[in-house]
C-alpha cells in the first residue's frame, strides 16, 4: 500500500486499511483480473463473498486506492 491510499466500503464508505484486513481475515480470493492500472478479485470470506478493485500506481508500482464491495 502506497502512503496515503483510500480503503473504502463500496465507492463512498472511508475505512482505515485495518478495518479492511478485519473484513476479508480468513478469506480467499480468486477470479482475478487485471486491465491499465486496476486490479480486480472475487473473495470469499467467513461473512460471505465480494469483490475488491485495487488501483495501482505506475510510477511506484504501490497500491494507491481499493473498493470493497461485499
């Protein structure tokens, strides 16, 4: 994760990046997709299934946002 990078629940929804971990822990995820600069993966986890976008920046190759969807 790149300093400074959004977490957030669906598009509007801010998190801190550990409340994210809390969510997916114990979860696995599968039917990645990468396409420019987003990455996508369904996951499942213990509180049911979802998908997670993360954005990553070219430059520095670090992850600068990511939308849980559950």
């Amino acid at each position: 994760m790149s300093g400074g990078a959004s977490v957030s629940v669906g598009e509007q929804t801010a998190i801190s990046v550990g409340q994210f971990v809390d969510r997916v822990r114990g979860g696995r995820w599968f039917q990645m997709i990468a396409a420019g600069d987003t990455v996508s993966a369904s996951v499942d986890t213990p509180s049911g299934r979802g998908v997670v976008f993360c954005e990553v920046a070219r430059t520095t190759r670090g992850i600068t946002r990511v939308r849980y969807f559950a």
